[in-house]
C-alpha cells in the first residue's frame, strides 16, 4: 500500500502562506486597509485550525465538507470584525471564493503545464507559492485599473479653494460617509490634508496648527479650558474603527467644485484641517462631504 509522509511544520507553512495571500486578496475586493500583522494572525490562525484536523483524532470523524466551511471563520471573525451577520456572510462568501479560485488555478496550472504524469502530491512549494503570488499581484492590478477606470471618476471632483486672493486646487473623492458638520449652523465640512491648504493659511497660523496636530486628544481639551482654542474652531469627528478626535476648522472665502462639466461654487465653505494623508496613493487630498453634491443636484 502507498504511503505518504506528511510533514506538519511545512502544511502548516503552506497553509499559512496560502490563507495570508487569499485574505489580502479579499481586502482588495472589499476596499479594507487592514494591517500585515493581523492578517497574519488570522492566517495563522486558519492554518493552525486546518492542522488541528491531523493532529486531533477526533476531528477526523467530523466530514472534512463541513469542517473545511468551519476553517475561515474564526479567522474572519478576528481579522474583518463583522458587525452585522450581513457583513460576516459577505466577507465569508467572498474568502471562500476567491479560496477557490486560487486552488482551481494552481491545480489547473500544475497539470496543464506537467500534465497528469506527475502527482499533485510532488508539487514544491516554490510552484505553489509562485502562482500563488503571482494570483495577488494580478488581482490587485486589475482591481486598481477597473477603480481607476470605473469607479474613482464618478466619486472624484475638482476642488478649488480661495482665501485672500490666494488659490490652490486640489482632487477630492465624495465620502458618503463624511457627516461633519459645523456646531453652530450645521454646515457640511469638507477634510482637507494640511500639506494642500498650507499656502492659504498665514505664518501664525501654520505654527498653531503644526502645535495642533502634535497634540493627543487630553491636551487639546486642556487648550480649550484654558481658552487657547475655543469650540467653534473645533471640528469634533468620530471614524469608524472607533476613533475620535477633534480637526481644526478654516473657514474658506470661495470654494469651487467641479466634475466635468458640472461646476458649483460655495462662498463661504468651511473645511477641518487633518494632519493624516487621506489616501496611501496620494491621489486624491480630501474628503467631499454629500451635502455639497446634494446641493448641486437640486440647483442642475
């Protein structure tokens, strides 16, 4: 009878490498900035609970259908943070998709190009990491083409700011999810990274901000019960992976918004100054609030 030897440390390697790969893979197709460190928890995490199936004699009763559908989730649960059972099952069909598809194109790609000759049990890693990877690189080429192409032009406008006869452009991308709005009016904000809007502000008002963005949330309370800064210069904000802070509010002379040949201008607008790149590309530098666009659609 034919035996194979089955070495743990190198499936679990594999494993991980591949899960790793699949779950970069599905932020690419969610849009999800998730740090290297936790995606490689989480795939370790799977890879430990595929092996768990070698090393435990009672999980090999289980059928290995039903426990290869139980594998991501304790990872995906960890990795995504679903908060809704919609989101978990989204972020659970797409993984095992895209798991799928890696494993169709490597098995097709040994076969095709060593034919049945040759045991899938002689595959080397080397082969199996290599389509692997060269699976990633193609996904995140063709995602980034079909968001430039197709998605980014219908959320991208032309900004134009004016301040004491002083003008910058920049490129902002409508953000349905930007709420900010002015304490006293309510009026929506649009963000701005600091490095776009620093030729409209004056010298002493560059060195309050860069004093600003150097301070922790406790701080810039303290500025406001001593009266350095006071609450209407403040733009209170709250993102979605739970933090808050404040931005430091400016308030424009003239703000021009374009998209083709659609143009709308504001006089006065007001913008929250950030001190963080909006976009890791450095393709666009601020963040459109709806009600701007709103407001154009009922004028047009």
């Amino acid at each position: 009878e034919l035996m194979y030897v089955i070495y743990l440390d190198v499936l679990y390697l594999i494993n991980w490498i591949m899960n790793t790969f699949i779950f970069y893979s599905v932020t690419i197709v969610l849009n999800r900035h998730i740090r290297w460190y936790k995606m490689l928890l989480s795939s370790g995490l799977a890879a430990l609970i595929y092996c768990m199936l070698i090393i435990l004699p009672i999980l090999q009763k289980i059928p290995y259908g039903i426990y290869a559908l139980v594998i991501p989730i304790p990872s995906i649960l960890m990795l995504f943070r679903p908060k809704t059972y919609r989101q978990f099952f989204k972020q659970y069909a797409i993984s095992m998709g895209i798991a799928t598809l890696f494993g169709g194109i490597v098995f097709s790609s040994w076969y095709n190009l060593f034919g049945i000759q040759r045991r899938v049990n002689s595959m080397s890693l080397v082969f199996l990491v290599g389509i692997a990877l060269s699976l990633v690189c193609l996904f995140r080429i063709s995602f980034c083409w079909m968001k430039r192409m197709f998605i980014l032009p219908v959320f991208s406008y032309a900004i134009y700011l004016k301040r004491e006869n002083k003008r910058v452009e920049l490129r902002a991308l409508l953000d349905t999810g930007n709420m900010l709005y002015t304490r006293e009016s309510h009026k929506p904000v649009l963000v701005v990274e600091y490095d776009e809007v620093k030729p409209l502000l004056h010298k002493d008002e560059q060195k309050k901000y860069e004093v600003f963005s150097k301070s922790n949330l406790d701080e810039i309370e303290a500025c406001v019960i001593r009266g350095d800064y006071k609450m209407s210069e403040l733009i209170p904000f709250n993102s979605v992976g739970c933090q808050n802070g404040f931005l430091l509010r400016m308030d424009i002379e003239e703000m021009e918004v374009k998209q083709q040949m659609k143009k709308r201008q504001w006089t006065p607008c007001t913008i929250g100054i950030t001190s963080q790149r909006l976009f890791g590309d450095g393709q666009f530098h601020a963040l459109l609030h709806p009600d701007f666009i709103l407001e154009e659609e009922k004028v047009c």
